[in-house]
C-alpha cells in the first residue's frame, strides 16, 4: 500500500516528460517491454499464434485432405520437391506423404486451442473453489485445502493418465484430464492472495457500506487477487501444452484425427530410429518453440507483476 | 513425537481409505464392473462364476468391503494380457522401475548439488548463468522430447549408446539389475539421463537459492572472519545448512520420478512399471490398471507419511505447528 502511494506524493521529482501519465498499466507496459528476452518470448508466441489461427492460409497443403495427398512423396527429406513438381517440402513429409509444414500449423491449432480451452477452465473452477474457501474461512476453507493438498501430492501427469484410462480418448476427455489436474493449482493461489487482501482496509470499508458478499468478493477482492494469477496460468498454459503432448505421445490424448503436435511426433518416432528424422524433429521444435515463449513471457510477467521487486 | 506419528499414521490410514474408495468408485460405480474386472473373452460360465468369485452379485457396500479386503491381500483379479495374477505382473516389473528412478536420483543430486553451489557463489558469472538456463530448459522442455533428442544424438547418430530395452541383467540380493555391469549399464545411462533433468534442474534451482542465502548469514561471515579456507566454509558450513530443504525435496520427488518414469520408459522401451500401465491401458487389461493404481497410491501415502516424520524429527517446529 505504501509503495503504492509513493510516485504519487514524489511525482513531481520525476514526473513523465510531456503529457505523459504515469498509470499503473503504462507502468506495466513499460516494465515488461524493458526485458529484450520477454519481448522476443512475446514477438515468437505472437507469431506461433498467427500460424494457428491462420493456418488454413498459410499451409501448402491441406495435410487432412486425403485427395491432396500422394504416397509416392512419403517420407520425403526437407527440401524435396513433390512427385508433380509443382511444390517443395521444406520439412519433408511424413509416411502418408503429407507436408509436414501444414500438419505442424494444423498442430499447434489443435496444442494452443487445448491448452487455452484447458487452463480457462481449470481457471474458472480454480477461482470459484479459492474464492470460496478464503471468503467462508473455517471448516469449509479446511476441507478445500485438503482436497487441494492431497491432490497436489500426486503428480499432474498421474490424474491426467488415470482420468483418460478411465475416459478414453478425444479432445472433450483430454480437456477434462487437464483441468482435473490443474485447478488445484489455482484454487491455492487464490486463496492465499485472497487471504491476504481479505484482512486489508478497502474489503473492511466495502462491507461497512453494507455492500453484498457477492459484490464485495467479485468487484472488490477479485481483481486485487489477479496479479499473480495471471502468472500462474501462463506458466500453466505451458505445462498444459506440455501435459497434453505427453499424453498424445503416449497414445491417451487425441484420437489420430485430431493431430496435436504431440501425435506429430509421436506418429514419427519409429522412423526416428532409421535416421528420418524430421518427421519427430520439426513438430518437436514447434513444440518446444511453443513453450519456451509462453514460460519467457510467464518469467517476466512474475518479476513485473511482483509487488516485492517493484522499485 | 510419539503422538504425532500416532496421528499423522493414522491420517494416511484415511486418506489411503479415501483413495481406494475413489477408485472403486470410478472402476465398479461408473463403469461395468462386470466388464472391467472380467475376461471379455470368457465365456458365460466362466463369467458367472468369475462373477460370484468377485462378488458382483453383491449389494455395493458389501462389494466395497470385498475390494479392500482383496486389496489388503494383493487380490486384484488376472491380468487378461498375461494370465497370471495382476499383482504379479507389476511387483515383475517394479525392480526395473526401481533401478531407473534411483539411478536418475543419483544424477540428479551428484550433478545438482555441486552445479547449485557453483551458481550460488558466482550468480553473476557466465558459467553461473549458463547453469541457470540450464536449469530452466530442465523445467520447460517436455521429458519425451529430450529422451527422442537423446536417442537421435547417442543411438542414431553417434551410436554410441543403445536406444531401447533394459539389455543383461545380473542378480543382486536377488533382485535383477543392470548397473553392475558395462554391457547392461549402458542400457541404463540415456533413459536415466532423461528422467534426471527435471530433478536436476530443481536440485540446482534449490542449492543455489540455499546457498545465496547462507551466504549473506552471520555464521558465514563468522567463519571467513575466523579465517577458515573458502572450501571449508562452502563445504562445511553452507553446505551443512542447506541440505535440509534438498533431502526434503528429493525425498517429495521420488514419488514423481516414478511416476515421469511412465514416459522414460515408453520412449526407451524400459520394461518396468510405467511402460506395463501404458501397454495395460492400450489392451485394456483393466486388473493390472487397478491394482497399479493401488499400488502407486499407497507408494505416495507412504512417501509422505516418510518424508513429513523425517522433516518432523529434523526440524521440531513442524510439530509444534501441528499440534
């Protein structure tokens, strides 16, 4: 609180040069485009996300129309022209002649859309059991803790592993495995924000003006919660992404019609091992692409979004 | 400390009730028992009397008490895929697991530690940050794609090293295992290396953190001020305090190496537990799936129930918070 108030009192010492506005979100801006690696962690997921949401534009081929694929061209280097002549394959194709170039596109739209669908629910219901438990506080705060606390002992891939052995495959389960074993991620984040904000002045003034519960929790101690929330699920999208790859890999997440980058590199694997590498290799550095972007960002929004490291 | 092991035995006593009501919830209320635990195969009379010998002719409090009384005795039915009791299959197969996750452990902590400390004292080096970024890659890159990578550098490409299987064994104790000779160490090395990293970069992650931190202490100062010998203050003093939360942490991950040992040993054929549950879930040999599921839940009570009176006896203000 006090270290929010400070620039105000000494603003006119260093105060912006022209009519420049020192708010909290130009603050924000200015600290995180000051980190050359965050800023290049932002510029390549930008472009990976461009490539997604583009990529019927952007891909050669379409890699799951069946007519436009040739089994002559299969398991072509990077760089060989098609049997036609009419285009080039600059990271080769798979066993079914497909480019790999477009089935990377159609990937990481499959990998960012799961990802996204899973951490935005997994926030929700994090959020909503977090809120509650920091809000009711005693036996109803003890029993949500415990639940999170014994299944935060097993490891993520574990809960997702079990879920789809239980569930079976497609793209509703996998979301539904990945949400069963993040949200307690959440859940504990937010309610030790929330625990601390609860006991500040502005939650003691809301209720003494006699304003709902209901208000009180979403208007007033939500969004001072968000900080490091944010953080977390952007970490989480990451390991969300990776979870999800993983259990493509091991054959439990997505059913072959829907391609993930982790099925890429799965369907790959055996021609790994005569030397085709290309096939595991490009879909694996679009994945690893992936991630390192979303954990630099994830990175530096924790050092900017951090109330202990702000100057 | 007596009442507190009392205490905390008996909460992972409930929890393993909780964990196994859970699972016998999802495996006989959601689906078909009759499906799950029998033989599709079987015939109708094999059915019938596989059906009265499981007691799903049963009400179903009754079926939960005949599940933990078959669990508490290791009866989880025969695996479908190999015809021998599903508990059979799996403690075959655990030695290997086993091997693998204490061989990744010691890379983990023999590179770890002194790559933390390292870091800790020159945070500002090169080398110091290039440990660092290590370390990072360590935590983001998904452990399947490194073991592919690995096998691509070291199988494939240099062919130096073999890319699956566990390769000749030799008996310990009665116990098979690999890392006693060359021929079956080599086996051993690239699959241990890829279930390490994450380890390795969280032990490196924790040494350096302790270490900076140790290092700014009055004991610290003391020492250099007594005029003891750098190596002496690093090896003796820091490194005496900073091993608490290391051993504690390492103690947690153990649990969760066995369980990322799912992955290792899919991408490297490694015949121990964790590629067995992957083949069961594919055939859907469902006994081997339950009685996995059991085991590895009680495998993380125990952990647990390990690792907290362990920190309990190390540092007794967790008891006293406890009480």
């Amino acid at each position: 609180m006090d270290r929010e108030a400070l620039p105000s009192i000494t603003a006119p010492t260093h105060a912006p040069v022209g009519n420049d506005v020192d708010t909290p979100f130009r603050r924000f801006v200015g600290d995180f485009t000051a980190s050359k690696l965050a800023m290049f962690g932002l510029g390549l997921l930008v472009l990976l996300i461009l490539c997604a949401l583009l990529a019927p534009l952007l891909s050669p081929q379409n890699p799951y129309d069946l007519s436009q694929l040739d089994v002559v061209d299969s398991r072509l280097p990077p760089g060989s022209k098609n049997s036609a002549g009419t285009m080039t394959y600059w990271l080769g194709t798979d066993d079914q002649g497909r480019d790999m170039l477009s089935a990377i596109f159609y990937g990481l739209r499959i990998s960012l859309g799961v990802g996204v669908a899973a951490t935005l629910a997994a926030l929700a219901l994090g959020l909503a059991v977090g809120l509650a438990a920091a809000y009711f506080g005693g036996r109803v705060d003890s029993m949500i803790m415990r639940i999170v606390d014994m299944q935060l002992s097993f490891p993520a891939i574990l809960i997702a592993l079990v879920l789809l052995a239980l569930l079976g495959q497609g793209v509703d389960k996998i979301v539904i495995a990945l949400v069963a074993a993040q949200w307690a991620y959440y859940a504990r984040t937010v309610r030790s924000a929330a625990l601390v904000e609860r006991r500040k002045e502005y939650i003691e003034a809301a209720s003494c003006l006699g304003l709902s519960p209901g208000r009180i929790v979403f208007r007033h101690l939500l969004p001072n919660c968000l900080p490091p929330l944010i953080v977390v699920a952007t970490v989480q999208v990451a390991a969300a992404i990776a979870l999800e790859a993983t259990l493509s890999f091991l054959g439990l997440g997505l059913p072959i019609t829907e391609p993930s980058l982790g099925l890429l590199i799965s369907n790959g694997y055996t021609y790994l091992l005569s030397g085709k590498y290309w096939i595991s290799f490009f879909p694996g550095v679009a994945l690893l692409a992936t991630i390192v972007a979303i954990n630099l960002v994830a990175d530096h929004l924790r050092d900017v979004l951090n109330p202990r490291l702000q100057r | 400390m007596l009442v507190y092991i009392v205490r905390r035995i008996l909460q992972s006593l409930v929890v393993l009730l909780v964990m196994s009501l859970l699972v016998f919830v999802a495996v006989y209320a959601i689906g078909n028992p009759v499906d799950i635990m029998i033989n599709p195969q079987a015939d109708q009379a094999d059915r019938d009397a596989a059906i009265h010998a499981l007691g799903l002719d049963k009400p179903l409090w009754e079926q939960y008490g005949l599940f933990l009384q078959h669990a508490v005795t290791g009866n989880f039915g025969k695996s479908f895929a190999y015809n021998v009791s599903a508990i059979e299959v799996i403690f075959e197969r655990m030695p290997a697991t086993l091997e693998l996750a204490t061989a990744a452990m010691v890379i983990g902590i023999v590179l770890g530690i002194p790559l933390g400390l390292w870091a800790g004292l020159k945070p500002d080096s090169a080398s110091g940050k290039s440990i660092m970024t290590l370390s990072i890659l360590g935590f983001s890159l998904p452990t399947f794609w490194v073991g592919l990578m690995l096998i691509m550098t070291f199988s494939v490409w240099l062919g130096w090293l073999p890319s699956s299987g566990r390769g000749p064994t030799t008996e310990l104790l009665g116990v098979p295992v690999s890392f006693l000779t060359w021929e079956g160490a080599k086996y051993l090395i690239l699959p241990a290396t890829n279930l390490a990293l994450f380890n390795l970069a969280l032990i490196i992650r924790l040494t350096r953190a302790g270490t900076r931190e140790a290092l700014m202490q009055d004991y610290v100062k003391f020492a250099r001020a007594k005029g003891l010998s750098n190596t002496r203050v690093v090896g003796v003093h820091v490194l005496k305090n900073i091993l608490i939360p290391i051993v504690t942490v390492i103690g947690l991950q153990f649990g969760s190496v066995i369980a990322f040992a799912i992955v290792t040993e899919s991408v490297f054929a490694w015949p121990g537990m964790g590629k067995l549950i992957i083949d069961s879930i594919n055939v859907l040999d469902r006994p081997v799936i339950v009685a996995y599921l059991m085991i590895i839940v009680a495998l993380f009570i125990l952990i647990n129930l390990v690792v907290d009176l362990l920190y309990s006896a190390l540092d007794p203000r967790v008891r006293l918070a406890d009480a």
